[in-house]
C-alpha cells in the first residue's frame, strides 16, 4: 500500500514550498495530492490560466522522488465566474441560489458551468496528461448528489422523466398521483416536488425517490462528462478516479461508467462514543469497514484517498485521537487491500475556515503531529511488509469457504428513509449491523449490486431489500437451487421499483422463497421490550417484528413469546434445491439474536466461524494476517506456534495492530 499526502502550495509561502516537499519526500511518503480547490489560481481571470505555479510544484516532487494525484478544481468555482454568471450557482428547497465562499455549490446541470469546467479540465489535460510525475487524476471532490431547485436543475430533471417515463401517463401510474388530485397532463406542468414546502409527512415518497435517483445521475454523468475530457488527453498510465464519502447518502458511486476505480473519504472519528470508554478516541469502524467492502471487493482496485490526520474542527466534539489510533486505521485499510492511503492534509493551516483541523504537521509546518507520527510509524513498518512479501501466498481455504456478499441498492436507502415507519428505524445502521456480523465471523465480505453475480459467494445476505421486481425474486431462487445460502430480513420484497406496496399479502413475493406467509409488522415503544425465544433462549426486541406464519413448523427457528400474537414465527428457514434461504424477521438492538442465527446459518452449511468481539477485525491479505483492535479491551489473539509475528504481540491492545505471517 503506497502512501501519500495532501498538499495545498497556495496555502503558504513560495519560499517554503521546496522545504514542505523535501520534508514529505524524507518522511517516505510516495504521492503527493494537489489542485482539487485551487481554480482561482490556474484562471485568476476568464482566459487567463497560470499554471507556472502548479508545474513548479510537480518538478519539486520529480526532484525528491515524489508522484503527483492532480485533482481537478470542479469542487469550488472562481468568484469572476460567479458573479459573470450567477445562474452557476445550485439553489436550495427555498429557491435562493447558492453563493461563493464554499464549495460544491454549483448546479451540475448547468450548461454554462459545464462548459467552464470543460475549459479548465483540457487545459490541465493538455499540459499534464503525459507528465511522469503525474500518476492520476481526482475529479471533482467528494462528490454529492445535492437536491438542486434551480431552473437549470428543473429542467434537466424533466427532460430526465421524458427519458425515463416515456407518456405522462406511465409518469402518472408510477408516481401515483390519483392520490390528492395530483395528476399531470404534460411533462412541462412538473416541478421538481419540494418535500419541504409540500410537508415532510405528506410529499409524495415515488417523486421523491425519482428526484434523488435523478441527482445521482447527475452527480455520475458530471464525473463521467470529466473523465471523458481527460481520457482522450492523458498517458493510459495515468488512472482516473474521484473521493467519495466512505458512506455516501446521496451519490451512488456505481452509477459512474467511465473513471478506472472508484476511492473514498474517511473520517472515523467524529466525536461519537464509538466502543468502551476509550472509544471516543479510537474512532467508529464501521465507516471504514462499509467503504473496504463497498469500494474494493474481490479483484478490484481502491484506495482512501482522503484519511482523518487527527482531531477535526468540525464535529460535534472534536478530541485528540489516542496515540497510534491513526496507525490502527492505515492497518485497517492495509488489511482491506487498498493499493493506496492519503491523507488529508500535510499542514495544519492557521486561518480560514478549517484552521482548527489538524495536519501531518503542526502550525509550523515543521514539527509532526501525532498523526505525522503515526503516519512515519506505518511507512517504515512498511518497508518490513515488503521484504517479507511473498507473491505466492494463497488465501486460505477457510476464509474461500467463508466468502460473503450483502446485497446493497440506493434505492431502498431512498425509499426507506423517507417511510422509516418508526422513529427507531436507520437503514445504514441496519445494513451495517449485518456486516459487522459476517465481519466477527471473519468471513471476507463484499458489498454488491443486485445485477452482480451471487454464485461467487457460498453467503448472501440481503438486508432490508424493499424493492423487488419478479427478475430480482427468480435470481435469488436459482442462486439457492445451486447451494447458495441466502439469508433475507424484514422489509425485503414489500413494494416494486416504483415504491408502490404490492397489491396482495404483505411480502408475498418472497412467500415461495421462505415457505411462510407474514401477517404484517409491529413496532413497540422504544422503553418496551418484546420476547422471542429460541430453544430456551430468550432475546429481546423493540425495533421491528414481522409476524410470521410458516409452512411448516419444523422450519420455525425463532418465537415471539409476549404480546398478543406470541406464538408467532420470528425466523424461519426453508430449503430449496441444494441450498437455504434464512427469514429473519425482527430487529434487536444488541444484534445477538441475529448473530446467533447468522452462525447457525454457516454451521449448517460447513462453514467455519471466528468470533471476534466488537471493534477487533482480522484481515489476510497478500500472505499477511492483520489484526486491529477499536474497542477499549484488550484482546487475545488465537495464532499458530508456526506463524511468524512481524509487527506487535499476540495482544492487541486498544488502538493496537499485529501483523503475522504463517510459515
């Protein structure tokens, strides 16, 4: 894993530009990051580029041996272009347009923006495509699919429905406007429909839907509009990519055709509790463990180019992160065989709106910071993974056998956060409890798309997967008739891709797949507590219950025990062809009752679990095991006398790390 580091020349004196890189280089950092917000100083004035500056920069790192990530400056527009040209700027759900002064603030439909953005991105192309130094390209900066009102916006989202929808009619049946006299009659009578002007309880959840999967869109064809500007003009070794949020909400990174891979942004640390009570100060690890398994399954490449140096200046409470906490991450990473880390930023500034924000260094641009130690930590620690590097290491057989994918959509994240049903429900949080799950196990897993291939996986696991079509059904019963093992929830196959609840039983497409039929939900009050047993074993719940009637009652895994449909199924299973479909049909807050029945799924299927408690995760990567540890306990690692300890003990403390190889 390459290491690299974001620096800002146009944020300091021009006489320490050389000391700033030289120092980078000393500290075996390998890539250095520029550019991504610097446009006022490449066009000071519509036409007039100066880009002396920036190839200064890039010899400087020739010079000490250092590779250049160039971003191009779409994140943040010049103030000359917005005050030529305000209609640039995107407008809010109240109709006022945005203004200079931060970033990401321009309409993405806008075509004279677009064309702005055109002119700067083939100036950088034409000048750096084949420059050495220069190894990549980052479009844009942690890019957004902002709601945006402007009339720009409105009129390319019509368009996008004419392209969709086809007639006004077929609009009409999927948006269900029968529903409060909500009818149109032509695509030019829609406006873009304003949860917050029309009532959160009352907007219509299918134009809703149709809006955020339209601002996706526009976020992906801005990204791939970049990318097919510089393709025609850069070196095919320079790669294309761009830094989404570790777990966005609004963009979908796979909604972008044309970019080599896609990386990510992490901040684990945001003054949260996280785990025990050093927590606070290790960071939470599920931000990273979503985007490992989101942006780099199996075979495929990725890296986080944007890593929390230390404390921020803009979380709820910002405190100093424990000494090596920022190691434990890098390791975290390294194990999740990302090919690269960066890390956002070299210096810490002493003005403007992030001055509070920590850096590599501290304000004298000289001294480490305890993340610049850790970092410097790492970069030697990695020269001892590269001497003990062995190409010919084989994942072993039980971590192949143990193989899971859970099946992720933007669109059920859409449609259930606008109808949670219950203050309790948060579909992430949901998601990610079942990924932690398999995670504990020490089962590799992947985050994966309803149009990737299941049978690669001996596991599928799909939470919460609200929107079905009769395709999505027939896939998921021929990946069981081959021995596949899948495991669904509550809240899967309810309504069609509309968002429209089918018209029959509740769940009843998913009926054949779990032998069983649902009566319908419930919920209780936050305070209360719902029993289900489990041969003897009492669980509680609160969140959610689907009650359940199956087939069969030898295929009953779990009962409710109170309220007044105790003796209803919680967790059924069913066996179709060679493999299992599992039904679990309630929501726990401590996770144990799905955990268990996790495990009972593996067990069944001769599969190996692990146990790992929370926070500690087991990584192989490359012949190397690494272990890393966010909770507050110490813990005992299990590894064979044979096995060769290359980095740390046998217990992981804390913020701690162990890296082994077996013999």
């Amino acid at each position: 894993m390459s290491i690299g580091i974001y620096y800002y020349p146009e944020h300091w004196n021009h006489s320490e530009w050389e000391r700033d890189i030289k120092n980078i280089s000393e500290l075996g950092f390998e890539f250095i990051h520029l550019a991504e917000f610097a446009w006022i100083n490449m066009e000071p004035q519509e036409g007039i580029y100066t880009f002396e500056w920036l190839d200064e920069v890039i010899n400087l790192a020739a010079k000490y041996k250092l590779k250049v990530i160039l971003g191009t400056p779409t994140a943040i527009s010049p103030v000359w272009m917005g005050i030529k040209h305000p209609e640039i700027y995107a407008m809010g759900s109240n109709y006022l347009r945005a203004e200079h002064g931060t970033r990401a603030q321009q309409s993405l439909s806008n075509p004279i923006w677009k064309d702005f953005s055109k002119k700067i991105i083939s100036k950088l192309g034409e000048r750096y495509g084949n420059n050495t130094t220069v190894i990549g390209w980052q479009l844009d900066n942690e890019p957004e699919a902002k709601e945006d009102y402007s009339p720009s916006s409105q009129e390319a989202f019509k368009l996008w429905l004419e392209n969709k929808y086809k007639t006004i009619d077929a609009l009409n049946t999927a948006w269900g406007t029968a529903f409060w006299s909500q009818t149109y009659s032509d695509f030019n009578q829609i406006k873009i429909h304003n949860a917050n002007h029309v009532g959160w309880w009352g907007a219509n959840p299918h134009a809703l839907l149709d809006f955020k999967r339209y601002s996706a869109d526009t976020q992906a064809n801005f990204l791939d509009f970049q990318a097919n500007i510089l393709r025609s003009l850069i070196s095919k070794n320079q790669y294309i990519t761009t830094n989404y949020t570790a777990t966005t909400y609004g963009a979908d990174p796979r909604r972008t055709k044309e970019l080599d891979f896609n990386a990510f942004t992490s901040y684990p640390n945001k003054g949260q509790a996280n785990i025990g009570d050093n927590g606070f100060r290790l960071g939470d690890p599920k931000e990273i463990s979503f985007a490992l398994s989101f942006f780099k399954p199996e075979n495929t490449v990725s890296g986080i180019m944007e890593l929390q140096p230390g404390f921020v200046n803009w979380g709820n409470i910002n405190p100093l992160l424990q000494p090596g906490a920022l190691r434990m991450w890098l390791y975290h990473c390294f194990g999740g065989d990302l090919s690269f880390a960066c890390s956002y930023r070299y210096r810490q500034i002493n003005y403007s709106a992030e001055q509070y924000h920590s850096g590599i260094t501290k304000l004298d641009g000289v001294s480490l910071s305890q993340g610049g130690k850790d970092y410097k930590q790492v970069i030697n620690e990695m020269k001892i993974l590269r001497d003990a590097y062995n190409p010919k290491a084989k994942k072993p057989s039980e971590l192949v056998k143990r193989k899971t994918a859970l099946l992720w959509n933007y669109d059920n994240l859409w449609s259930m956060s606008r109808q949670g049903q219950t203050s309790q429900w948060n579909t992430l949080s949901f998601f990610q409890k079942y990924l932690e799950i398999s995670k504990s196990f020490g089962a590799p897993s992947d985050i994966i798309y309803d149009d990737d291939d299941l049978n690669d996986y001996n596991v599928v696991i799909i939470p919460a997967f609200e929107l079905v079509d009769d395709a999505t059904i027939t896939k998921w019963k021929d990946y069981v008739k081959q021995g596949g093992n899948l495991v669904l929830t509550l809240r899967t196959g309810v309504k069609d891709k509309n968002g429209h609840l089918f018209q029959s039983a509740y769940g009843e497409k998913i009926y054949p797949l779990i032998d069983a039929k649902i009566d319908y939900f419930d919920h209780l009050l936050p305070n209360m507590k719902g029993t289900i047993s489990i041969n003897n074993t009492e669980y509680y719940w609160n969140n959610w219950a689907d009650l359940v009637n199956a087939n069969k009652p030898e295929n009953v895994w779990a009962t409710y025990t109170n309220q007044f449909y105790a003796g209803k199924a919680a967790v059924v299973t069913n066996k179709i062809g060679e493999g299992t479909v599992t039904y679990i049909g309630v929501d726990t807050d401590d996770a144990q009752l799905e955990k268990d029945i996790l495990r009972k799924v593996y067990s069944n299927a001769n599969i190996s679990t692990e146990n790992y408690p929370e926070g500690v995760y087991v990584q192989w990567r490359d012949g190397f095991w690494v272990a890393v540890n966010y909770s507050s306990n110490n813990y005992q690692l299990e590894i064979p006398k044979k096995a060769k300890i290359l980095i740390g003990t046998d217990i992981v403390k804390p913020g701690g790390v162990t890296v082994w190889v077996e013999k």
